[in-house]
C-alpha cells in the first residue's frame, strides 16, 4: 500500500511526535482525520494552506496505524473535480495517528506566490 500524508503545522507535529499520538481538531469535529494520496495533496493544499507557512506534510505509512482507516469520498467535493473512483477517494484516519507509522516529517513551505508545489524529496 503507498504512502499517505497529512499536511499540518510544524508545532502540531512536534507536539505529536512527544506525545506519541497525533488529535487534530477534525478528529473531534468530523470523527476522523483527514490525509491525501500522493497526487491529491496540491489539490488539498492549495485550497486550504494557501500562503501559510511553517507546514509540514507528515508521510504515514498505512501498515503502521493502529486505527481504521478507510478510503471515501472527499469530505470538501470542491477540491476533487474528477469522476469517482478509487484513484480519488480520500484517506480517512478514524482515530488518532500513532506517530510509530510517521515515516518522515517533510517542510512544506509555499512558494512565493503562495502556492504550493510537491517537495523533491518526498517519498
């Protein structure tokens, strides 16, 4: 199974890393925690982190997690445009992220027009 990843702060993921577990707000509000497959994640991030600085994207390997994850339609429809289907569903965390499947923490700052572009070295 490839890869997934979660965009954050570089806080949120330091306090993780330290706690051993990662709660965003969206596990409370929503029930889950959203990530991306590789080739979703400029589409998330540039409608939603636009411009804003000190992200990080946390690269999860899936064996690794403890709680379910399940791959579904995406939460916010706007920032998929393209037809249903596997390739397209969102990777949906239902419980926190146990830091022991965080592979690596990869910077993830905008360019200077605010937009994002992938970082090379991410696996």
């Amino acid at each position: 199974m490839s890869n997934i990843y979660h965009i954050t702060t570089r806080d949120a993921a330091l306090a993780a890393r330290s706690s051993g577990e990662y709660r965003p707000e969206s596990l409370t509000r929503e029930g889950f925690i959203h990530f991306s497959q590789r080739h979703q994640v400029l589409d998330v991030a540039n409608a939603f982190y636009r411009g804003q600085a000190n992200l990080v994207l946390l690269v999860v390997e899936p064996s690794r997690l403890k709680a379910e994850l399940r791959y579904e339609a995406p939460a916010h429809p706007s920032v998929s445009s393209s037809a249903p289907g596997p390739e397209n569903q969102f990777p949906h965390l239902y419980g926190p992220l146990n830091m022991d499947a965080v592979l690596e923490v990869v910077d993830f700052p905008p360019g200077a027009d605010g937009l994002f572009s992938l970082p090379a070295s991410l696996p």
